[in-house]
C-alpha cells in the first residue's frame, strides 16, 4: 500500500473469521514486537497469496498451523503455535479488556515469546 510500511499479518483463527494483528516481526523470532488489530479478515485470507487488489502490496505466506489458548484472562492471553515451521510460545497483551475475537481495530498489543 502506497506510504505504508512492510509488515506482517499475523492471523489466528476465531469464530468463523480471523483476528488480525499487524506486526514490524515476527513474534517467534524475536522476543517482544508490538502492533495493532486490523479489522477482521475473512477465512479466504488463509488461501490467498501474491497481488492485493488496488496496488495494495503482496501477500506471502510464511507459515500456517494451529494454536492453543493456554490461559487467557482481561486483555492477556498465552497461545502456543504448531507448525511446520514454528513450535513457539507467545503472550498477547491487549490494551482492552474485549474478548479475543471482539478486540476492536486499531487497539495496540504486545506480543512476547515465552520460555
């Protein structure tokens, strides 16, 4: 997208659509990123890759599989991620206190590896 940055999309999969992160790193290699909610995007995201419509960027998958809530409470949730390519633990910290699939866009989060 014109005047925007290089970023991930950071997808986790929840009620039907994905809750969507855009993050400066990739959280399982390093050892804290920050970001923020972008609006949800639809499941077809999990299939896409290349051109974005508009001369919006690129899409490329790094890895897909699944995770884990571990433990969640208000605005912080322990996830575990299994794939391929990335077996991580990671602590999501949310400044709000929704729910996971209700966080609303543009709220910031913290994403920590964990030990």
């Amino acid at each position: 997208m014109p005047g925007r940055e290089n970023h991930y999309d950071f997808l986790l999969e929840t009620a039907g659509f994905f809750v969507t992160i855009e993050l400066k790193a990739l959280p399982w290699e390093v050892s804290e990123t920050h970001g923020r909610v972008l609006s949800p995007h639809r499941l077809e995201y999990w299939e896409l890759e290349g051109p974005v419509s508009g001369n919006r960027g690129n899409l490329k998958r790094i890895t897909r599989g699944h995770y884990q809530c571990v433990s969640q409470a208000h605005g912080r949730w322990e996830l575990r991620l299994d794939s391929a390519e990335v077996q991580a633990g990671l602590t999501l910290t949310a400044e709000s206190s929704a729910p996971f699939a209700q966080l609303p866009s543009d709220t910031l989060v913290r994403l920590t590896r964990m030990p």
